[in-house]
C-alpha cells in the first residue's frame, strides 16, 4: 500500500503524476459519483440484497521505475496545495502505461481510499489525451456517510463536470435500495437517475430464497443530491405487492437518516360517530432543532378538523406543543354536560404541552399542560381515552446528597356528571430531602421537610407541613442473617376548612388547626438460606420485622392522600404501610413472611407469602375490609413463574384471615412468542367494605389479547375489556355482571419493510357525542420511508 499526495507524485515524475491524477480526481468527486454495481450485482429489477465487502489481502508495492520520468513541474512550498493535498492510498495488482494511447492503467483489484471514501474495482483506465477516467468491472464506492454505489461501469473526465453509469445500484447506510438502468451525473453534480425503484425489502428471505418486495417506489427520474444528501421522485408511484396504489407527488429522502420535508401517508377510519374519516400531515423541518407537524381530517358526520405539532430542541433543554382544533356540537347539562348532544355547534379542542430545560446539572424545569375543551371532545375522536387530564410543573435540584422540588398540579375531570369544582387543586407542592452518610453507628440518616397546599372551589381546603427524621443501619449478622435498624420521627401541622363539604367522615378531619408529633422505631430480620433443589438454585428467606410507634391521633387530621388502601404484598414490610402522609398505622406489630426463589435453566419461580399481628385490638381510624382491621391481618402474597421468553404468570392475592375468602385475586399470564401470543389479565376486590367510603369500591374486571400468526407474515388479533362486577359487588351499578366496555379483532400484514393493518373496534360504552358503536380503520407503514 502507498500513501500519495501531490508534491510527492510530482517528484516521482509524470507517469507516476498521472497515476496519482487518477486517484485525486476519482476521490475528489462527490461520494455519491464514485460507486456503482458491477458483474453479480443485481440490476434494477432484481434489486437483491447487498453482499458484504471481501477483506482486503495484501498486495506487493508498484515499482515507481515501470514509467520513464518525464520533469516535473516546480511547486512552490508555500503555495496552498488544496483537496489535492490530501494523502491518498491505493491498491493495485499492475500498472500500465500506453504511450502510444497516453492511457494508464491499473487493473487487478483496485483500491482508493482517502479520508472516510473508498473506491474498489476491476480496473481504473485515464486517457490523458481526452481526459475520460473509466472504473470497469465490480465497481463499488462507499462515501463518508456509508452509502454504496455499485456499477458495472463508471465514466468521468478529469473535471467531473459529466458522468455516466450503467446498470447501478445505490445501498442507502440508513437502509433501503435505489436501483436504475442508466445514470449520469449533471452539472451541479447530482446523481440523475432514469426509470429508477426504491425499495426497503429484502429480495432473499432467510433461507437465500429470492422473494418479490412487498413494495417498492418506481419513478420516471430520480435526483440524488450527494451535497444535501437528499433523493428527489419524481413520476413517483407507490407499489404494493406489484400493483400501482398510490402516486406520491414531491416525494423525497434523506440518505443520511435525518428527517425531511414532506407530506405524510394518510389513514382511514370509519366510525360510527364521524363516519368516515381520511386524515394526512405534512411533515416542515424547519432547522435541524425544530420542525412543525400540520394535520387535516375529513369526516362525512362530521365537520372538519385541524391539528397541529411544533417540536423545539434548545441548547439546554426541549418542548413540544400539540392541538387539536374543530367545530362541532357540544354537550350541555351539569357542569355543561348531560347524555344528549344539542344542535348548537361549538369551538372544540384539544392541547398538550410539555418540556423540559436543564439549568445545570443539578437544576431543572419540568411542566406539562393538558386541558380539552370539554369532557367527551378526546373520546369522540378517539384522541385518548383518559379519564382525566393532568398539568403540572416541577422545579427541582438534585445532587448526590440532596433533592429539592417545588410542585404543583391540576387536573381536568373528563368524567360526566362529576363536578370540576370538587376536584382539588395541589399548589404549592415543597419537598426538601437531604441524607447524612455515617452520621450515627454506621447508619444513614434522611432528613425531610415537606408542604402542601390543597384547594377546591367546591370542598374542603388543606394546608400541610411536617418535618422528618430518619435513620437506617442495614448489616450482616456473623450468622448470615440481614439486620436492619430503623428510628423515625416527624412533626405535623394542618389547617382544614370547609371540613363539612367532604362526604367521607374518616377522612374530614377536626376545622381548624392541628398538629402532632410521633415517633416509630423498627428491626427487620431476613435469612437468606442457599441451596441445591429441582436441578437449580433455591433460595429460601424467612423474615420478620417488629414495628412500634407512639400514639398518634389520626382521625383529627384529614385524609387526602392516603385514601385507596389495601394491604398487599408490595406494603406488608413498610414502615408505614398507608400510601401518602395523612395516615399512619399506629401500634405494635409483627410482620412475618417467607420468601422462595429457584432458579433453573431457562425457568424462573418467585413467590412470597406473609401475615401481620397488632398488639392493639382497638381498630381505631382503619376500615373495615383493608385487611388489617382486626388484630391479625389478612394474608397476602405474590407468585411469579416465567419460562424464558416464552411464559410469564403473575397471582397476587389476599386471603381473609377468618375464612379464607380471596379478597384479592390478580393474575397477569402471557404464554407465546412475539408473534403468537395470549394475554389474560383478571382482577377482582371482594372487600365487602361500606359504599359510603370512597375510593375502595369492589371491582371485577377481565382483560385479554392474543395473536395469532399464520402463512409467514400474516396474523390475526384480538383484545377485549369486560367488566363482571355485579350489583351484589358494587349496589351502585346496574350491570349484570358481564358488560363488555372495548372489544377489537383485526388482521395484519408484517415483514422486513412493510405493515398492513385492518381493525375492527367496538365500544360499549356512551358518554355524551362519543356514542357506542363499530369503528373501522385501515393503516399501513412503509418503513426507511416515513409513512406511517
């Protein structure tokens, strides 16, 4: 191998400066003229998949004396040398000199390469008479960014002001294929393709069979760009499984993986509310930080809609703005809600904002806003199905000892017939949190101050502030038992008004000002015990934990974030075992459980068991039906069992204590693979616990989905929400316990490059103009293009 540049090539005199001449010109042209297939490269119809590079051998050095040196001519060394300049490495078997023809000539495996380009082919031919620089045979060019051009030919002059190719096939780096007959570069020096295809697919399938592409793009003339790396249809039509779908004016690519402008595949939807529906976009990179998302929607029930999505990438941070925008009939009754749609036609919508800036590393602002026009807008065009819409902000400092945050959050109902006004409003939210490492006998000591600030235009108003201290100290014991110590104490202060408007009596709390102060201390007992069982390793964990706390008088304080209760295995060891601050479980008791793992090749089993005893029978402030009412609690655990990919099985439970009753029966099972699958999911809460205490109503609910795959790219799916809860469960409803909510069934198409879908939706349930009814809707993605 030898390095060339310009000076040096002028030394070795002319015949070895025009050898060096060839090289600079053909590196120097832009990557995209450098390439092209060659014999045993698929031609544009074939289209198949690229072979990779064959590994360089070592070749013997060329011998400068094969030319007679001919004087050079003299350079100044001060003189700026240019793109010539730059070192230039080629391989060759020979090198030829016609000097009857002034033709040189190398031939055997050639090789060029300069900086990130690389020129391969049979032979590399330049008349110095006319200046035509011809590559035969196997010619194959990567540019810098890693796309390839493969050519059985490839013709340029000195100044690569013209070019021609033949039978060439260009491999995109970011994926997908543009192959054509013939191709020339024009004066700007783009590559102009004529009766070119594009297509993402594979050819040969995993079995080195040939296949025909799912799609493909055919078009008149095809403009490669290799400065703005882009690729320009035009004549361009979209083929499906060989048939002419779709023209596709103005379409263009980026070969370097960036997004571009351009118009986006358009859906279809028919519904039983809005009919049918055809919805596009139109896709405006404004920079490479930030873009701008245009959409329309036709509908034959409906009016018009518009939507829109501005996308922003700062130097420290991002945010995106999203809308929705249309006219149509609005609903009217409480809170401007009922069940029937008026006549009279209203602006509706939709916005979302979010981002977030980065200050420092340690200092950031978070927000999002989320707000509808009205409680069925999201749902009657199928946007999202939320039930409430959430906006917050967060600033917050985070460092490797502390976490500061100021908070605060709104939330919109979009449930009909609950009032906005009885929805509460957080703000301010201050959380400060520092821990001490080693402070106290080789523990860790948690400092905490928080407050809160909660209010309702139609409801009890809260202020809450404590301050907190704990401390924790986890060992080894010489036994190999897990010891952990902890000591806890926090200072509360409320101010409630308006104590009457809550309807739940446990949670209203004294008018007024209270404070109180506790403290808790706990031991917590694990052993680990290790051994051989089933042809794996199990692991056996016996544990036990002893908690005791000062008096603490709950219900003088109200209740607002430590209100849907239940106990289960994931709370059995917490030191408080109320979600929130509000409410803390007093007393003494004992925790004990047993955990077991075994591990086996390929399977996986977990599973824990474990039950709580108070030394306190008086219930106090608990709710009967939680499962630690009484002084012995309900038992509850976990089993979890998963064979490698391909089965998962999940059962929480919980057992009442007196009769053995499942209060809690959650199962979460998946058996497949990715292609064909089931899912089941099943809960049900037999909690027998008073109507009148909200939040812990009884649920029975079934959810399924599956998969199931067939002729090698097809499949078929199907998913489901049903809910069983009965009026013996919940006297408030009416259902008879089996009321589907959502049921789909569909087909799809799916291989390397391309996805077909057809689905049918049915829901059930009417809320204002999002009617029950079917919905159809056919989508499909054309993948390393950016249809969707």
């Amino acid at each position: 191998m030898h390095a060339f540049d310009k000076q040096a090539s002028a030394r070795l005199g002319a015949g070895f400066a025009a050898s060096t001449a060839i090289l600079s010109v053909l590196l120097s042209a832009p990557a995209a003229a450098q390439s092209g297939p060659a014999p045993g490269i698929p031609t544009a119809e074939e289209q198949v998949d690229i072979p990779p590079p064959v590994p360089d051998e070592p070749l013997a050095p060329v011998d400068p004396e094969f030319f007679e040196p001919e004087p050079a001519p003299a350079t100044d060394p001060d003189e700026p040398t240019g793109e010539a300049s730059r070192a230039i490495d080629f391989e060759a078997d020979a090198l030829e000199y016609d000097q009857s023809s002034d033709t040189i000539t190398a031939s055997g495996n050639v090789i060029l390469r300069s900086e990130d380009q690389s020129l391969r082919a049979d032979s590399v031919r330049w008349n110095r008479q006319t200046g035509d620089i011809v590559a035969d045979g196997n010619v194959r060019l990567v540019d810098e960014l890693g796309n390839q051009l493969y050519s059985d030919s490839l013709l340029l002059d000195d100044e690569f002001e013209a070019g021609a190719m033949d039978n060439l096939l260009l491999a995109l780096a970011q994926g997908g294929r543009l192959a054509a007959a013939e191709g020339r570069r024009g004066e700007d020096g783009a590559i102009i393709l004529e009766r070119a295809a594009y297509s993402a697919c594979a050819v040969i399938d995993a079995e080195g069979c040939e296949k025909s592409p799912s799609w493909r793009i055919t078009a008149e003339r095809v403009v490669y760009d290799t400065v703005n790396d882009t690729v320009k249809f035009r004549g361009a039509y979209l083929e499906l499984f060989g048939a002419r779908v779709l023209p596709l004016p103005g379409l263009a690519i980026r070969t370097d993986g960036e997004a571009a402008s351009g118009f986006l595949a358009p859906n279809l939807r028919v519904s039983q509310v809005n009919g049918l529906e055809v919805n596009g976009s139109y896709y405006w990179r404004l920079a490479d930080n930030r873009d701008l998302t245009l959409g329309a929607y036709a509908f034959t029930e409906a009016p018009p809609m518009v939507s829109g999505q501005w996308r922003h990438l700062l130097d420290k941070g991002a945010y995106q703005i999203t809308g929705y925008l249309t006219s149509s009939r609005r609903i009217g009754g409480i809170n401007g809600f009922n069940q029937e749609p008026t006549s009279e036609r209203d602006i509706r919508g939709y916005i979302f904002a979010n981002g977030q800036y980065q200050f420092s590393p340690e200092w950031s602002l978070s927000a999002s806003i989320r707000r509808a026009s009205d409680r069925t807008f999201l749902r009657r065009y199928d946007i999202t199905r939320e039930d409430r819409l959430r906006s917050t902000f967060e600033l917050a400092r985070v460092d490797d000892t502390s976490y500061f945050a100021l908070t605060g959050w709104e939330t919109q109902t979009l449930r009909l017939n609950a009032p906005q006004g009885e929805v509460p409003v957080a703000l301010p939210i201050i959380d400060y949190r520092k821990r001490l490492a080693d402070p106290i006998a080789g523990g860790t000591v948690q400092l905490q101050a928080n407050t809160l600030a909660i209010s309702r235009e139609v409801g009890q108003d809260t202020q809450r502030a404590f301050a907190k201290a704990q401390w924790d100290r986890r060992s080894i014991t010489a036994g190999g038992q897990v010891l952990t110590l902890s000591v806890l104490g926090r200072a509360d202060v409320y101010h409630t008004d308006d104590v009457s408007l809550t309807e739940t009596v446990q949670f209203r709390g004294n008018e007024g000002w209270e404070a109180r102060a506790f403290g808790l201390g706990a031991v917590d007992l694990e052993w680990p015990l290790v051994g051989r069982a089933f042809g794996g390793t199990q692991v056996l964990t016996p544990r036990v934990q002893v908690v005791a706390s000062t008096p603490i008088r709950n219900l003088a304080f109200p209740n607002e974030d430590a209100r849907a209760f239940d106990l289960e295995d994931s709370n059995l060891f917490a030191l408080n075992r109320f979600p929130g601050y509000d409410r803390i479980e007093e007393s003494i008791r004992v925790t004990y459980g047993l955990d077991w793992e075994l591990r086996r090749p390929g399977w996986e089993i977990l599973a824990t068991i474990g039950q709580s005893i108070r030394a306190d029978e008086e219930p106090g402030f608990l709710v009967d039906g939680t499962g630690i009412y009484d002084r012995v609690s309900d038992i509850v655990g976990r089993t979890r069992v998963r064979y490698r990919d391909f089965l998962s099985f999940t059962h929480r439970y919980r057992i009442d204590k007196d009769d053995f009753a499942l209060r809690r029966n959650e199962i979460d099972a998946t058996i497949g693979s990715r292609r064909t699958y089931a899912e089941v999911g099943y809960l049900r809460l037999d909690r027998d616990i008073d109507v009148t205490v909200e939040d812990l109503d009884d649920r029975e609910e079934l959810r399924f989905a599956g998969r199931v795959a067939f002729a090698d790219y097809w499949s078929v799916f199907a998913a489901g929400i049903v809910n069983l809860t009965d009026a013996e469960e919940d006297p408030t409803l009416t259902s008879d316990g089996f009321d589907p909510i959502r049921t789909r069934l569909g087909i799809a198409y799916e291989d390397d490059c391309l996805e077909i879908g057809l689905t049918w939706r049915r829901d059930f349930i009417t809320a204002g103009d999002a009617v029950s009814g079917n919905t159809f809707q056919l989508n499909f993605s054309l993948k390393n293009l950016g249809f969707r």
